[in-house]
C-alpha cells in the first residue's frame, strides 16, 4: 500500500530546506504536524513562521479545508510557499 505524501516546496521554504521536494512515508498527518517537520529539519525556521505560510492540499488552500488541522493523506500533493508581505 502506498502512504507517500508529496511536499512541493517553493520560494523560502525551498531556501530554507535545501531541496524543491519531499516525499513522507506517512498514511496521515495534518498541515501542522508537516510544518513542525519541517521546522526541525530546516537550516532556517524563521522562514517557516506558519503566519507566512500558504499550504495547498492537491491544489486547494488549506485555509479553506481546515488550516493547521487539515488532514493530509497518503497520495496527497501538498506545496508550501513563502508569502510575501509588502507595501
């Protein structure tokens, strides 16, 4: 059975992890579980501030499925980017 989840990393949050890719071999996990991953494999976690972060699950906004506490299953694609604040 598969229980990969792909992460596509962008912007900062590429920077900060060295790679443009992951993959976890998980069944399950939630946005949150994902970005604290990756702040304790990150050469860099300001950049990982959750404030400054969008996470889509397979192309949807996880701030509209759930936020933090959006469940990520196994075969999900989920791509995490620095948002970029200006004025």
């Amino acid at each position: 059975m598969n229980t990969l989840i792909t992460l596509k990393l962008l912007g900062g949050v590429k920077f900060a992890m060295g790679k443009n890719s992951i993959v976890i071999d998980k069944p399950q996990s939630t946005v949150k579980e994902i970005i604290e991953e990756l702040k304790s494999e990150s050469r860099n976690t300001k950049i990982l501030n959750e404030q400054n972060l969008m996470v889509s699950v397979n192309g949807v906004d996880s701030s509209v499925t759930g936020g933090k506490e959006t469940v990520i299953k196994s075969g999900d694609i989920i791509t995490i980017v620095t948002i970029i604040h200006g004025g």
